[in-house]
C-alpha cells in the first residue's frame, strides 16, 4: 500500500498470478475507491503506487491519461474511472466457490436494481461535497470570508446525507451489518474533511460547529474507521494535511513521504 510511487523512466513490476492489480496513487481518493472495493470483497490484489507528476512510460498504453485507479487483470486485460472499476470488482468478484457453495464475497452494490440506481444517484450527489472540498485545499490564496463561505456550502452538502440516514434507519447507507458500495463510494473524501480543519485552523471552528448537526453522519464516520476494509487503506487527518499542504505550496510533490 505504502510501497514507492514509479516516475518516468522506471518499468512495471510484473502481473502477480491470481491477483488483481490496482495501479494507484497512496493520496487520490478516486484510487481509494479501488482499493476500498477490493478489500471489502476480500480478493488477492496487489498496489502498484504511481508517481502522477512524472508518470511512467508504461502506464500509457494501459490509460491514455495515465490516471488512477486503473486496473489490470493477471492475463492483461485493462480497466479504469473509479466507478466503473469498483462495479467491475464487485461484479467479477462474486462467483460461487469450488464446492458450489456461498459466494466467495459480499456483493456491495444492492441486489435490487432500483436500489442500485437510487444510490448511484446519491454518489453523483455527493460530487457537489468533494467539489467543495477541493475548492477548500487547494487554492492557497483564500480569504478567511471565502472559507467561511465554502464551509458552510459544504455542511449545507452534508445535509442530504444525514437526512438519507435518518430515513434508511441504519448505521451504514447499505444497512446496519457492513458498508456497501453507496459508503465505500463516498468515504474517501469523509476522510479527507478533518483535514479542512488543519489546513484552515483560524476558521476549523465553523467547519466542527456545523458538522455537530449531523450526528448519524458523524456516528457512520466511527463505525467506518472501524470498517476492516476502511483500515486498509485509512490515513489520519495529520497525514492528509501534510499531502494537501505540500500539494497546495506549489512544490514539488513528495509522494514517498510515508
């Protein structure tokens, strides 16, 4: 998970038999997302972590924007864009084992196709709350009037979410045993939000204040640290912050920091 992000110039480690290769980048959320899938569905994958501003030669054939999460089968076959991928795992994933048996993993995405589609919906909703977030982190220049403004945007965003909870009646968005694909799907930048507090320490007030309204959505944030499969791929607050600030100096990027 931690291994060293490959920059131009350097090959691609070979394709491990029977595992699953997840081409990553250890701070990218949408590259979380692949990760999350795949260790929840309790398969053999390994992370190969790529270096986005100097991007190895060979990622190219396999994306022709050399972006994360892109995924590779042991016999070579190539997939990426977050979503699709995590669809992919879950699907491809979920094959009877060899006495006939239960199925080898949960499925993540809910059964009933109209479910499905309802929180496929919530996902795209959720893109106005990591829209929001980037607009907090990485512009340097911002007035603390101009962070008040987005903070409260953002807590404004959060409300829909608390409400689904409220209406579901459950810990997780997929029901009160595990996440699913709707809480794995949104996590990464959940993660990411205590780190808004870090970064604008002057105005972290406004930011914990409104989140106090949301306690089924702060109750879901504990039982999701707690999650096996958040473990996994899980960075502290203080480890976002330090990836974020670097990112929003201007610098060079050290992706090997951990």
């Amino acid at each position: 998970m931690d291994s060293k992000h490959l920059a131009a110039g350097q090959s691609c480690p070979p394709l491990i038999p029977g595992s699953l290769r997840i081409y990553s980048m250890r701070f990218c959320p949408y590259a979380q997302r692949a990760l999350l899938a795949a260790a929840a569905k309790a398969i053999q994958y390994d992370v190969v972590n790529i270096n986005l501003i100097s991007k190895p030669e060979f990622m190219f054939p396999k994306n022709p924007d050399a972006k994360v999460p892109t995924i590779e089968t042991d016999d070579g076959r190539v997939l990426y864009e977050s979503l699709i991928v995590c669809d992919y795992i879950d699907e491809a994933f979920n094959k009877p084992d060899a006495s006939g048996g239960d199925t080898v993993s949960r499925k993540l995405n809910p059964s009933d196709p109209f479910q499905k589609s309802l929180d496929r919906i919530l996902v795209e909703k959720f893109t106005k709350v990591s829209s929001l977030d980037f607009q907090l982190y990485f512009p340097s220049g911002l007035q603390s009037d101009q962070v008040v403004l987005l903070m409260n945007k953002l807590i404004g965003e959060l409300e829909l979410f608390e409400k689904e909870l409220e209406r579901r009646g459950t810990k997780f968005f997929a029901g009160s045993e595990k996440p699913g694909m709707l809480d794995y799907m949104i996590w990464p930048w959940m993660e990411r939000l205590p780190s808004l507090e870090l970064i604008h320490e002057a105005n972290a007030p406004t930011l914990r204040n409104g989140r106090q309204r949301h306690p089924l959505l702060s109750a879901w944030e504990k039982a999701m640290i707690a999650d096996d499969a958040v473990k996994e791929s899980y960075l502290s607050p203080e480890i976002h912050a330090k990836y974020r600030s670097m990112k929003r100096s201007g610098e060079p990027i050290n992706y090997d920091f951990l």
